[in-house]
C-alpha cells in the first residue's frame, strides 16, 4: 500500500447500481474497496483494517459499525 493508498469498506452489495462504479473509479486511483455484507454485524478486527467506512442504508449493524470507525 502506498502513503496515498486509502481502505475503504463500503456496506452495500458489490452489485449495487451507484456505489458499484464508484468502487470501480476509486481502484482506478489506486485504492483498495472491499464491499462488506450488510445487515451482519462487522468485527472490530475487519473495521481497524480500514481507513474509511461508508454504507448505503442505514441498518443497527451498519450504525454500530459507524459508531466504531
């Protein structure tokens, strides 16, 4: 990973219409998406391996997660 390099975790299926070719435009600048599955509580331990979490709809796992990053 590069000092410019960001991990993003965004809390949507990686079909999803809107944040699918967002994902696509972010790897083409160099950083690395994971897609996390929504609704299923997030461990910590995947969470802390994020620079950055953003999610489509807002579900209690979801919030909780927020809430921790």
């Amino acid at each position: 990973m590069t000092n410019d390099e960001l991990r993003i975790g965004m809390i949507c299926p990686p079909d999803h219409e809107m944040f699918g070719g967002v994902a696509e435009r972010l790897r083409k600048r160099g950083h690395a998406v994971e897609f996390l599955e929504p609704g299923v509580e997030l461990p910590t331990d995947r969470l802390d391996a994020l620079d950055l979490l953003v999610n489509k709809k807002v579900r209690w796992e979801s919030l909780h997660a927020l809430e921790y990053a």
